[in-house]
C-alpha cells in the first residue's frame, strides 16, 4: 500500500503537520525532530508528491524536453531519444515534461520563467537557431542535443554527424565506387537549416571532392512515391551511379525497392550505406551497412550532463561528439568493373 504522510507521522510520533514543515523548511522545527521524522521517511519508504518536494528544495524535480514536432522530422526516432531521456531523469528522482509545440523563444521563455522545470534539453537545433540568445542568458542550466553554427557559451551534446557522412563516402571509396549520391532528409529540414542534416551534407561532399568522386545531394520527402522518383531522377543524371548514401529513415526500404524495380541489384549493381538505428538497417531483406544513430547514449549524457550543471560542476564540457560507429553488412560490395 501507498505510504502516506500520516503513517509517516504516526511513525515518528509527531503531527502531520511536523513532517509537511520538516519537507518544506516552512517553519522551523528541532533538529532532533527533523531527523526522527527523516528516519521514518526512509525506513517507511515514503515519496513526498512534488509539490512538496519542490517546496523543501526549491526546485520541482522536472525537466523540460523541448521537441517541436516540425514538418519533416521521422516521429519514431526522436521517440529514442526522449525514452532514453525520461528513463535517465527517473534514475536521478527527475520527471519529463515534453514541449513538443512549434512555440521558438517564447515558449522556451515561458517554461523557464515559471518554477515548472529546474532545466532543459532542447532539440532539432538549428545551425543559426533563434532560441539561442534566450538559452545563452537563461538562469536555469540547458543541454542541447545539437550544434548550432557557434556552440559558445552552450551545452551541446550528438553524433559527430560530419564525420559520419564523412565516413559512408570514405567506405563506398574504398570499395572502389566513384559516382555517389546522397539521399537526404525531406527538403524542409534544409530550408530550417537543421544542424544535423546540414552537417552530413558537409561531411558527405567533403569526403567526395577529397576522393575525387562525382557526387550530388538529392533532399527526399518522405514517402514511398518520392523514393520512387529520386531513384529514377539519380539514374537519369548520374547513369554511372553506383554508391548511395541514406540519411533519411522513412524512405530507406523504399529507396532500395524502387532501385531493385529499376533493374539495379543491391548491392550487385549498387552499393547502400546509410545512417540510421540499427535495428532499422538490420531489418531490411538486405541488411544495410549503416552508422548507427546512438540515441540512447546521447539522450542519457544529456540528463548526465544537465544533473552535473544542476549539481553546480563546473567541470562540464561545453561539446561532447560521439564518434561515428559503422557496421558492415550486405548491402555494399567492391564496385563491379564492366
């Protein structure tokens, strides 16, 4: 059964009233009593409610996990994160408030000025995003999951996504390909100049000028009908293509199907990396040699990260990229000379 403040009373010999004042530091009370009254809580195992333990700390026990669901973004991804996120804060004795509106800097504003959440996480960052300023001059501690342009004075913890598209290129290179094409996220994301998305462009066309390669970007929405026709436009203006990049989740089986009803055989004909979770590459009938989206370690050294500055460390890194791991599996092969 649920313990409940008068067991705790009743097991400490004192009034209800005498444990609501040693929760909250709202009026004074004897140091003896005070630790009577915590040894019952212990041994009873007692769980103030928060109102009462945002009371005796000043703080509500919640973060903010600021989301906005925006056109473009794969659902079921930033569900990892946020999973891992709220299962991390429940091991430090938080709670997980999710914003998942489109609001920017007033909304952020909003939360903050309230004594809802003691600190936030915030994510799908822009390379040059609005919230910034707000986040740089903020009491309350932040962790953005994320780099913008310019990380100063931020917590920015992802995936080195550069070096990850970086790393797809120099894969395909070493298989002997020399035509390659990104297929990217749906076109909106590049108009917001989502950081994550921008980076992979970069590190994708630096790998291949360094190389040497023919390469283009090619943004896809999410559908089946739109891998259909990016698959059909790369084979029109690059008839030499043979080595894909995906950096798109939703599109990925459908991508690989619609090359297969083109009369390309992966990975005979043409080889596919991609970055994405693993479980998702693992799953198609051709397993995709991917870089893995490790959204729960990222998730969890954002809360680790957001508890050592709401702890006062000032030990804290202002950047934290986690290096890209890749896996090979069925779908890339050495490039088939004619």
């Amino acid at each position: 059964m649920m313990v409940k403040i008068t067991d705790v009373a009743r097991h400490a010999g004192v009034s209800p009233s005498t444990v609501s004042y040693a929760l909250s530091g709202k009026r004074p009370i004897s140091e003896e009593t005070r630790q009577r009254v915590e040894e019952s809580i212990r041994r009873l195992g007692y769980r103030p409610h928060a109102g009462a333990r945002a009371l005796a700390s000043s703080r509500s026990n919640v973060l903010a996990l600021v989301v906005p669901l925006r056109a473009g973004i794969h659902v079921p991804v930033v569900m990892q994160f946020a999973v891992s996120v709220v299962t991390t804060a429940r091991r430090y004795d938080h709670d997980v408030l999710l914003l998942t509106q489109e609001e920017g800097e007033e909304g952020l504003r909003r939360v903050a000025d309230t004594a809802l959440v003691d600190a936030l996480i915030v994510m799908d960052v822009q390379l040059h995003d609005p919230r910034l300023p707000l986040l740089r001059a903020l009491e309350r501690p932040s962790v953005m999951i994320g780099f913008p342009a310019s990380s100063d004075g931020l917590t920015c913890i992802d995936l080195d996504f550069k070096a990850a598209g970086e790393a797809c290129v120099e894969h395909l290179a070493r298989l002997g390909h020399r035509v390659v094409a990104l297929v990217g996220s749906p076109p909106e994301v590049y108009v917001r100049q989502t950081a994550f998305a921008q980076r992979v462009v970069q590190g994708f066309t630096a790998a291949a000028d360094r190389n040497g390669l023919a390469s283009a970007v090619h943004p896809c929405e999410a559908s089946p009908a739109a891998a259909r026709a990016v698959a059909e436009q790369l084979l029109r203006e690059q008839p030499a293509l043979t080595g894909v990049v995906v950096h798109n989740e939703a599109i990925l089986e459908p991508l690989v199907d619609a090359f297969e009803q083109l009369g390309l055989r992966v990975p005979g004909d043409l080889s596919v990396t991609a970055i994405c979770p693993d479980e998702l590459a693992e799953s198609l009938r051709v397993p995709v040699t991917s870089i893995a989206l490790p959204s729960a370690e990222v998730g969890t050294r954002a809360v680790e990260l957001l508890m050592k500055k709401l702890g006062g460390s000032t030990a804290v890194p202002e950047a934290t990229l986690l290096p890209p791991r890749m896996t090979e599996r069925a779908s890339a092969a050495r490039r088939a000379i004619a």
